[in-house]
C-alpha cells in the first residue's frame, strides 16, 4: 500500500504545484478562442482569436496538433494555404484557411506565448466541410434608427452592433465610415463568433472628425456566395451623422513673390461650418490694409479679395481669414513669402545681354585676328600648297587647277588655266633657288640658333643641307618638290610657311641674289 500513497502524494503535490504555478500566472491571455465551423470546399474558413493586448504576446495557430504557423503572421511560404490576420491593436489574430478541401477538416489551435510566463495558452476549435456552401443571412445594424444622431468634434463613436446568421462558412463583417465625399474610412470593431451560428461585429474606439460631418456608418458583409458586399447602414436610410464642428477654412492660394517682382493676385477664403456661420462671410484682416485693391462676396460662405503684392514692400505681410460659428471661431493666415528666384523677364534679359556680349567679343576678336593677318596675306597659300600636295584637288575662288595634281608626276608642270594674274606673273626661274635665305643680318648674328634655347637646331636645315640658311617651310613634301626646277612660280608664294620666325617671313624675295652673290 505504501506506494500507492506515495504515488497518491505525488499527484496532489503536483496539483498543488500547478494551483500555485497558475495563481502566479497572469490571466489567460486569450480573451475569444475561436468555435467550431462549418466550410464549404473551395470556400475560405476563418477562426476568430482575440488575446489581450499591450503585454508582448506571440501567437502561433496549430493546424492539425502537428504544423504551427507564425508567429504572429504567416511568412512561411511552403504554407500559402493559410494567413493571420485582423486588427493586432485590438488583439485579433485570426486564421484564414484558403480554398478549403477535405483535406483541411483538422482541429485548429490559437496558442499564445506569454512571454516569460513561461507558459502556453491555447483554444482550439474543429473545422467541418460540408457541401454545398450556403449564403448567410443579410446583415442587420441592431442599433440603428432613422433620426439624426448628433456628434460634436472629437467624440468617440461608440458601439453599434451588426449581425448576420448562418451561412456556410459565415459570412465576414466590417464597419466603416462613408463621407459625404465618398471615401471609405476604417473603423475598428470587435467580432464575436457564436454557436447558433451567426457573427457580430461591434463598433469601437473611433474619435468623430469635421470630415465626418454628414457621413454614415457602414456594416458590410462578404461571402463568397454574394457577387457584392451587402450592407446596412447607420443611420438607416438616406438620414447622415451630423458632427457639429469648428468652422473649416480653405483659403489660398499660397503668395509667394520673387526678386523683383510685383503683381496682382485674387486669393479666395471659403469657410463650412456646421452649424452654420454665425456671420455669413468669413473675415479677412490684412497686417497691411494698402496692398488690398477690392474684395467680393462670391457666394454664402466664401469671399475673395484681389491684392497687389510687391517684392520690394510687401514680403512678411499677412492676412487672416476668420470665420465664427457656434462652436467658435477658426482663423487661417497666409504671410507672403519670398521665393528666391529670379523673374523670367529678367532672366531672358540677362541671357541676352550676355550673348550680346559674346558676339561683341568674338567681333572684337575676329576684327583683331583679320587685322594681323591681312600685311600676310600669303600665309594662306602653304595651306594650299599642304592640301595639293597630298593629292586633293583644292576648289578656291583662286584656281586650284595651277597645281597639277600631283605636280611631281605630271609631265606639264606649267600652271593651266590660270586666271590669276598674280600668279602668271611671276617669273618662272625665280624658284631655281630655294628656299629665300633671311636678312644677312639675322643670319650673321644668330646663324642656325634656335633662338628659345640657344641650340643649334638641325631641324631647320633643308634638305640641301649645305645651305646656311634655314628652310622656310617645315614640310618636306614641299621641299621635295621645290627641287623641280621648272615648278611653276605660284609655289614661290607658297615658299614662306606659317610658323617660320617672324624676321624670315617678312623677308621679300629681293635677298635671293644677294645670296647668289656671295
Ligand atoms: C482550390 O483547390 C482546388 C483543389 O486543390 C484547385 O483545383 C483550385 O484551383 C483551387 N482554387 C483556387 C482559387 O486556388
Ligand atoms: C493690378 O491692379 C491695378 C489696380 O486695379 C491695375 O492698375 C494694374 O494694371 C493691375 N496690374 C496687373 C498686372 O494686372
Ligand atoms: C492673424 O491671426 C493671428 C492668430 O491667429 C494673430 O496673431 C495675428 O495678429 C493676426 N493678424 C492679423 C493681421 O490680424
């Protein structure tokens, strides 16, 4: 018998262990588990778990005592089949179970983790599939009525309940918010599964706007068995929510001036007020009342002024516009600021300015160019010269055709064709010697010197190496062909190439004999 009692012992120890272990626990954190339901295959089934919020909780569903999915949401992407969701700041986290097959008739288990309480809490629930899927009832708004229902700005919108009965699976409820601009805004809810079975989704924790002044509460139910939502509203019928608030301005547009900048702007202040403005035109008061040219009435509720902004005396200035009605009084400013930016006058006049004074520099400079140029005017010829001698046919006003292509292959080498008298005159046999040595003097005292570095340069001597006086022109093409004796007498002007120093190029022709001479 002794072990028995101690075996006995050790149970109630354990119990007891286990009382003392909960009493220290926190409540069980979840406050909705979710209920056994019904699907239809290909129709999604949802379970409902509600935990208290605000303590740190992690979620997991266990489908089948084996898979868990979460925490919290399902990234797992080897289970597509299932998604958490709900309101988290509201404590929901449901199951969805997609494209429901047979296969999925498991129980499913909200588990919850109370984080360091060392300890699990779970509520599970059995999903049935059973054919075929079946529409659920209308949803009904249990707390509606057809009068007005009245909010000041800032109140809370409190509980309203909706309600749809049976269906396979149930349906989906969700409230929301219709404004008068037609724009759905959400509203947080509870939602509350039971056994009959039907679902109720009550509204909570909303704080009314201005915006949602004529607006209506809307409970729309989805099911797949439905082509659209149906709904209920409150109030019911066409009747709205009435939010009595502070007068709501729209007044601009913005002022903005830039340098230099002067105009005249129509600005327009419209204020909405429910209730009504007690002074049916909003105010407007100018910190300057001189910039103000006229104001009109456009219509109840809006008023617009024409004014002249400058950048010089008016940046800084502003101008209220107000509005009073029973709940009080609502002012909105606008200041005239100033926008860095030049006016575009002015920038296409400095644009052209600036390209007058592009044009005027490069006259300038061309004018310069020209000028220097024109006491040589044979320097264009070596390009002539450069271009022939490659073989190119030169077409110029000056005949080409005096250069015979190629003038070392052709038989004829005397100039044909040739209308220019400059160039017929010139004696043939002045080219016999070449090229045109430089003034004596320049040759006594600097001889071949470089003149920068004071070396002897033999880059400077002609192929006729013996001469002592440097080449003119650098191109030895040329000098080839100078050696012809018979070369026509244009080449002669061609003799005096671009770069040479300054002193050899202004040397007329005239020395020639004096070097034969020597
Ligand atoms: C639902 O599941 C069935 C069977 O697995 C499949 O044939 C069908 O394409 C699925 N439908 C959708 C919308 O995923
Ligand atoms: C601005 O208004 C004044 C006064 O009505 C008028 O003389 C002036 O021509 C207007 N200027 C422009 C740019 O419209
Ligand atoms: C405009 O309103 C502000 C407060 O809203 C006030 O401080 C300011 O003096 C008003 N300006 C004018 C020109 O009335």
């Amino acid at each position: 018998m002794a072990p028995r009692f101690g075996s006995l012992c050790y149970i109630l120890v354990l119990i007891e262990l286990c009382l003392v272990h909960h009493s220290l626990q926190q409540i069980n954190p979840i406050v909705m588990g979710p209920v056994d339901t019904e699907a239809a295959e290909g129709t999604d089934a949802v379970f409902y778990c509600k935990v208290r919020t605000g303590q740190g909780l992690i979620v997991y569903w266990i489908v089948d005592r084996s898979i868990a999915v979460g925490p919290n949401v399902n990234r797992n992407e080897a289970l597509p089949k299932y998604e958490i969701f709900g309101n988290p700041s509201n404590g929901y986290y449901n199951l969805r179970i997609k494209n429901v097959t047979l296969d999925d008739a498991f129980q499913y288990d909200c588990l919850v983790d109370a984080q360091g309480g060392g300890s699990n809490y779970e509520a599970g629930a059995t999903l049935s599939v059973v054919n075929p899927a079946m529409a659920p009832g209308v949803p009904s708004c249990l707390d509606t009525t057809a009068n007005e229902i009245v909010f000041d700005e800032g109140d809370e919108l409190g509980n309203f309940r909706c309600r749809s009965s049976g269906g396979r699976p149930l349906g989906e409820l969700k409230w929301s918010l219709l404004r008068s601009d037609q724009t759905l805004v959400d509203v947080n809810f509870d939602t509350q599964v039971d056994t009959s079975p039907s679902i109720t989704a009550t509204s909570s924790s909303y704080t009314m706007t201005a915006a949602d002044h004529e607006s209506q509460l809307a409970c729309s139910l989805t099911h797949p068995s439905l082509n659209s939502d149906a709904t209920c509203t409150v109030p019911s019928g066409s009747t709205k929510l009435i939010v009595r608030h502070f007068p709501i301005i729209d007044f601009g547009p913005r002022l903005d001036v830039h340098y230099l900048e002067t105009k005249n702007v129509t600005i327009r202040c419209t204020a909405t007020a429910y209730p009504g403005l007690i002074i049916n035109v909003p105010e407007l008061t100018f910190s300057d009342r001189s910039i103000l040219l006229q104001t009109t009435l456009v219509e109840e509720g809006a008023i617009e002024a024409v004014i002249r902004i400058s950048q010089r005396s008016d940046v800084g200035k502003s101008i209220n516009c107000s509005a009073t009605n029973a709940m009080g009084t609502t002012t909105t400013t606008l200041e005239i600021e100033l926008t860095p930016v030049l006016p575009i006058w002015l920038l296409v006049v400095l644009m052209i300015i600036a390209c007058l004074i592009v044009l005027l520099l490069s006259l300038c400079c061309c004018y310069c160019f020209c000028n220097g140029c024109k006491p040589k005017p044979t320097d264009d010829r070596p390009d002539l010269g450069d271009i022939k001698a490659a073989g190119y046919d030169v077409s110029e006003s000056r005949s080409a055709s005096v250069f015979q292509p190629n003038g070392l292959n052709g038989t004829d080498l005397r100039p044909i064709n040739n209308d220019d008298d400059s160039f017929a005159d010139m004696p043939l046999n002045d080219y016999t010697e070449y090229p045109p040595p430089p003034p004596v003097s320049d040759t006594t005292t600097t001889g071949f010197n470089d003149h920068e570095t004071g070396e002897v340069n033999d880059g400077y001597l002609s192929p006729d190496a013996e001469d002592r006086f440097p080449p003119m022109i650098e191109d030895e093409h040329l000098m080839g062909e100078k050696r012809i004796s018979s070369f026509k007498p244009d080449d002669m002007n061609l003799a005096p190439s671009p770069p040479p120093p300054p002193p050899l190029d202004l040397a007329p022709p005239k020395p020639i004999p004096i070097v034969e001479d020597e």
